[in-house]
C-alpha cells in the first residue's frame, strides 16, 4: 500500500511580474509571467501549487476552518492543557490574541491568489495539452478557488473578495457577491470536469462529483443562514448575472448519486482508521472485522470518500512550508488525548496529542435516549468510564475534559508484528521508521463524504430516501421524512467531520444547542466541576457574532481603515482570559 500526495516545488507560485529590464531579454534563471506557465509540466504542476496550499492550512491546523468549526459547535468543547486558551476561548465563541486566526486568513487568501494565477495564465499552455485536459485543469481550479472562498465565507462571513493577482485594498464584500462567485466557480467546475467514474480519478484530485456535491453544501448554508430561496450567481468578476435555484442543485446533487461510482461502505468502522489491521488486531471493538480480514478502508480506496485532503508519511520538521509538518494531519494530533509519559498505554487506539475537542456528554445522553441501538455512537464515541478504566484525569492539566472522545479524526495507536505498541499507526503501515506522535498522522482528511451527500439530496428532496439508506448501512429502521428527523441524522452520521457548526447556525437553533452546554460535568486538571459560561455567555455571543469570527486586527490595521472588523469582536466581552 502507498500514499500519494499531491506536491509542487515551492517556487512555483511565487513568480515575479515587474517589467523586463530595456533589452527585453528573456530570463533563463527565474520564473515569471512572460516564460511561466508555457509547458506541459508547468501547468500540471501549477494546478499542483494550488493544491499544496491545503497542506499549508494544515500546518496551522488550529486557526483553520475545520478546526475552529468543531470546537464551536454545541457537541464538543475547547479542551486542551490550562495554556490552551486559543482551543477554550474558541470553544466560548471568544478570541485568544490579536491575531488568533491570521494563519488562516493569509494561507486561504495565498490558496486564492494562486488560483487566480493560473486562471489566468493556464491558456499559455493550450498548445501543449489537449482541450479535454485543459478544461479538466480549469474545473479543479475553479473548485479550489471556490473551496477557499467557502472556507473563509464560514469563518468569517464578510472579506476583501479577490478575483486578480494585481495588489487591491478592497472592503468586505456583501455575501450576496462572495456566494455569488463561489457559485459561478462550482459551476463552473461542474461544466468542465469530466463524467468520470471516481474510482478511473487520482485520490485527491477534485471530480465534477465534488463540485455537485459542494455546491449542494454552500447552497444549502447560503439559503438557510440567510434565508432565500435561491442562492445568487455571480459572472466571474464579482458581479451577480442569476441565481442558483434549488432545483439546479436538486439536479446536480442527483447526478452525483446516480452516476459517480461512489457508494456507502458495508461497515460504519471501516470508515475511520482504528480499524486498520495493525490497530484492530489488539482493539477488540474492531476484533470481529480484523478476524473476518475487513480493514479500514485507506485513502484513496474508499468508495465513500469524494474528497480529501491528501496527506502522507512524508512530514518532517524541515523544509517548506515552516516545515513540511502540513504533510501529517495535523488535526489528529490536536484531537488527540494528553496522556504524558506512557499514558497513552491505558487509551489505545486512542493515541496521544493536544487535548483538543473533549465530547460532550449531550450528544452521548442525546445519542442514546434517541437511536439506543444505533451503533454509530460507540464506533463515533469512546466512553472512557466504560472502556479505559485506567485513564487518569486531568494528565497534563487538560481542561473541560467531557469523559467522552471522538474517534473519527484523532491521533490512533497501533502494534507491529513484533507486538510492540506504536505512537501512530502509519510508523507500521507505511514505515515511518521515527514514530513521531506529532508527524505521524497519515489518514487523510475527508471533506465530502457519500453519507452526506445523501443527506443532502433527502434535504433538498424533502424525503426520507438518501437519509434511510444511510440509516439502513447500520441496521437501523427506515423513519418519514422531517426536518427534526435530518437534523438528528446529520448529527449523528456526521459527528465530528466539520459540518455540525454550519448546520445548527443554517437551522437557525444555534443560540439554544449552545446554550445547553451550561452546566454540562466536566474535569479541570482532573477537579470534577461544571461548565460555566464567559463572557456574555453562549448564547449573547451567538447573537453578537452570528457564529462569525475575528478578523485578524494585523489585517485590519494594514488596510488604513478599509477593511472594518467584524460584529461582535470589539468589546472587552470577546476576549477568553481562561478558567
């Protein structure tokens, strides 16, 4: 088995545009608009560039929009050691720092700008690569770009909407025009890419069933969160040319289901990595599935995943960018459980990391008292009274430790074939022969999954169909369509997977699913207490902020008054001082 990752030279991107010096004279030593992109290799490996700022992202995984997402939402809290008042403070809906989450914001707008040179220079290859390849890189790019554009959109709201290379100091833009444009790129991308089955695509690489199924998302969100019918279209340069109707997406997210090759896995577990054969041989939840040769699904062979974010056991502290640490999934080292010394011995698979992200007991309690039989609560969930009777609380001074971990993305432990216990499983399946507990992390980061697709369609479709064929992989009975009926499924199927915080503020209930955190059992530095609101508590936050969160004052600053902060982010009330 190998792990591929999508790479580009970290020059690539950075071209210089100044004019050429008077004797006009072609420069052989540095790349620039006038002799990049011209080849055939030049393209592919700028389409790559754009690709490459996911791994950057990851490398700064704490401000990133995943991350911020999960430690919001009402289902998990901040967590991490009593110094880690970035993970608390976003658990309160509160800001840490001036600049908490510039790496973000500049890795997001460096995602964009490279997408926006390509875009507009790819052409300058059109005689060396066939139509077909020309227009299948043009989808990707307008993908990218439209992903990127999405990611701050959730994040933030309102930004400087940049659709060129040339250095503007430019407002907000309205929502209005940033959905706009991320709805002309998907369609975009959706128009060029072609209809191929995913399983004839390179894991990684953006299919048109990435884009049907994106545009569902971001129609979704757009349409709830600000209550329209219709999401708007823009025509590529910031302007709004139509609109996107429900019944387009209804369409697209169709397609997806009937024609892409993607499918459901037979077994829930094999979704997540404790499942893989060096883990699961010592893991007896999974015991069954090792016994029967049924293993986790690895990237790039999972039928379910339509798209990830590629990684490798290819990190390591040197390198480009501050190291190529963007390599591992960053996000499993944060989720993971602090557990100094050999601690981690009394939680395996659970492997040891920062502390971020405890569970809280509501989604267990909630769990249990509606599905009791559904089994996508343990293989979503550990109880750790029930499974790890050893484990120590507060190791490590965690805070707003739950009793409960999730499962799905987190840091997981595994034996070789020598019986010895390793930090991370990819030391054993792909050979990192250091073991590193902090770059270890291989499994990729899936974005889009066929369950929620599925959802989506039974959303927008108003029936019960995709919903209970997700409900029938893990045996449980078939239920009418509702409203209340997805907003459990969602929940349930997709914990932990980035999607609950846009979810619970598109149905417009975010203000009480955050509220009833309060007074939920937690452990500070392992001193059993409650959950306490800071603050103007949960619940006014929501209200002052809209879910949105501080723009980066640094950015603020250096637009001399152009660029205006965001609702909510002004007064004393948005600062986390800690417990």
């Amino acid at each position: 088995m190998k792990k591929y990752l999508l790479m580009a030279a970290a020059g690539l991107m950075t071209l210089t545009t100044g004019c050429e010096n008077f004797l006009d004279t072609e420069s052989y030593t540095k790349k620039n608009t006038g002799n990049f992109p011209s080849t055939a290799t030049d393209a592919e490996n700028m389409v790559t560039g754009v690709y490459s700022v996911l791994n950057i992202v990851t490398t700064d995984y704490n401000s990133s929009n995943f991350f911020v997402s999960e430690l919001a939402s009402d289902d998990r809290f901040g967590g991490g050691g009593s110094n880690d008042k970035h993970f608390t403070g976003l658990g309160h809906l509160l800001n840490y720092g001036t600049d908490a989450l510039k790496p973000a914001w500049t890795d997001y707008y460096k995602g964009v700008y490279r997408a926006n040179m390509a875009l507009e220079t790819i052409d300058q290859c059109a005689s060396e690569i066939s139509e077909d390849q020309m227009n299948n890189y043009k989808g990707q790019l307008h993908f990218l770009r439209a992903y990127y554009f999405n990611e701050m959109a959730e994040l933030w709201g309102t930004f400087p909407l940049t659709l060129k290379t040339e250095s503007e100091n430019l407002p907000k833009a309205e929502p209005a025009a940033i959905y706009g444009q991320i709805g002309y790129d998907l369609k975009k991308a959706i128009e060029l890419l072609p209809s191929t089955n995913y399983a004839q695509t390179t894991s990684g690489r953006v299919t048109k069933w990435a884009a049907e199924a994106m545009m569902a998302r971001v129609f979704l969100f757009y349409t709830g969160f600000y209550q329209t019918a219709d999401m708007p279209l823009g025509d590529g340069t910031g302007t709004n040319a139509g609109t996107v109707t429900k019944n387009e997406v209804i369409n697209w997210i169709d397609d997806c289901v009937n024609n892409s090759g993607h499918s459901l896995v037979d077994d829930f577990r094999r979704l997540w990595p404790y499942s893989n054969q060096y883990t699961a041989s010592h893991y007896d939840y999974v015991k069954d599935l090792y016994d029967a040769g049924k293993y986790w699904y690895a990237d790039g062979e999972n039928p379910e995943q339509i798209w990830n974010i590629k990684m490798s056991s290819m990190a390591t502290w040197d390198g480009f960018p501050n190291g190529a640490v963007g390599y591992s999934n960053q996000w499993a080292l944060a989720f993971g459980v602090r557990a100094p010394g050999n601690g981690e011995a009394t939680t395996y698979p659970l492997g040891k990391g920062w502390g971020a992200g405890p569970v809280s007991s509501n989604l267990w309690n909630d769990w249990k008292e509606a599905e009791p039989n559904d089994p996508r609560r343990e293989a979503s969930i550990a109880d750790i009274a029930t499974e790890y009777p050893e484990y120590a609380q507060g190791a490590d001074r965690q805070v707003e430790d739950s009793n409960f971990w999730q499962k799905k993305v987190v840091a997981t432990q595994a034996y070789d074939e020598q019986g010895n216990r390793k930090n991370v499983f990819g030391s054993v399946m792909f050979g990192r022969t250091d073991d590193d507990m902090a770059l270890g992390h291989v499994q990729d980061l899936c974005v889009i999954r066929f369950a929620d697709v599925l959802l989506m369609q039974s959303e927008l479709k108003q029936n019960a169909d995709g919903m209970n064929k997700v409900r029938a992989r893990v045996g449980l009975t078939p239920v009418s369509y509702s409203l209340e009926a997805l907003q459990q499924e969602r929940r349930f199927e997709l914990a932990f997977e980035g999607r609950r915080w846009a979810d619970i503020r598109r149905w417009h209930i975010a203000e009480q699913c955050l509220e009833r955190s309060v007074g939920a059992p937690i452990y500070n530095q392992g001193i059993l207490t409650e959950m306490k609101e800071f603050g103007s508590g949960y619940a006014n936050r929501y209200k002052e902020t809209k879910g949105f969160f501080k723009i980066p004052e640094s950015e603020i600053d250096l637009s001399n008054g152009v660029l205006v902060q965001n609702e909510g982010w002004t007064g004393t009330n948005s600062n986390f001082t800690g417990w």
